[in-house]
C-alpha cells in the first residue's frame, strides 16, 4: 500500500518526531542525574561501611589492649591481695611477739643490760640465782643506773644505749 504523505502531514510528524527527541533527552538527563545521583550514593554508602569497618578495627584493637591491661592488672591486683595477706599474717605474728613481750623486763647490773625476762617475777628469780636478795632492788629513777648494782626495768622504757634510760 502507498500512502500519500503531505508536507502538513510530514511537517507535524517531524514536529512531533523533534518533541519525541527532546522528550527523550530529557528523559536521557533525569536518567543520567540520577545514575549520577546513584553513583554518589553508592561512593558515600562505600566511603561510609570503609570508615566502619576502620572504626570497628580500631575498637577491637583498643578492646585488645583493655583486655591485656585488664588481665596485667588482675594480676597485679592478686599479687597485692597475696602480698597482703602475707603482711597481715607477719603483722598478727607480730601483734604476738609484742603482746608477749609487752610485760617484758631488763635486769641490770650497773647499767648494763644482762638479762631479758618475759615479766618481773622471772627475772627477781634470775637474779636470786647471783645470791640478790629481796633487799637488793633499788627502785628505778632514785638514783643513776650506773650507781645501782641490781635494778628490773620494763623492757618498754629502757633503750639500749651506753647509761640507757632505766626510768
């Protein structure tokens, strides 16, 4: 079949074939703006999960050295508690070397130290053993040390020293 085209007839389908063209330009921009719109997207979301996935490996690694810190000082903390345990058991040791010794009394022979006695009585006794009878004590502080042959002092008030205090 021919067909009989007018050049009204051809001037609106060129018309309308230009207004297909410039339609379908359009279309072809808003297509490509929004593939670009999408490219960026997809670089931002990418640039995004990178800087997660840094930020996560940063995190662990601060974890890492937390745990290892953490565990150093567990360690040192059960160390402490070990190194305080020992003292508290040297300082009841103590406590009861220093209760026992509390009533504890030096017998001198003119000043000089010659024995440590648990309390008075014991070294009264020692001291009978040398033939010094009850008479033979000088209260302590009535005279110099020196000038007394027997004398009982606390072990507490005497410090050992040349002429130590018997007071």
């Amino acid at each position: 079949m021919i067909r009989i085209v007018t050049r009204t007839r051809l001037a609106a389908l060129q018309q309308d074939a230009d207004g297909a063209r410039t339609r379908a330009r359009e279309i072809q921009g808003a297509a490509d703006r929004a593939y670009a719109g999408h490219l960026r997207t997809v670089y931002d979301l990418t640039a995004d999960a990178e800087a997660a996935e840094r930020a996560v490996e940063a995190a662990r690694a601060d974890a890492e050295i937390v745990r290892e810190l953490l565990e150093r000082t567990e360690a040192q903390l059960a160390d402490a508690r070990a190194t305080v345990t020992e003292q508290a058991a040297r300082i009841d040791a103590l406590s009861g070397e220093l209760d026992s010794i509390a009533g504890a009394v030096v017998l001198l022979n003119y000043g000089k130290l010659h024995s440590v006695h648990p309390d008075r009585p014991a070294a009264e006794r020692h001291a009978a053993s040398f033939g010094v009878g009850p008479g033979g004590w000088s209260p302590a502080g009535k005279r110099p040390v020196e000038e007394s042959a027997w004398l009982i002092s606390p072990l507490s008030k005497w410090a050992v020293a040349v002429g130590g205090d018997a007071g």
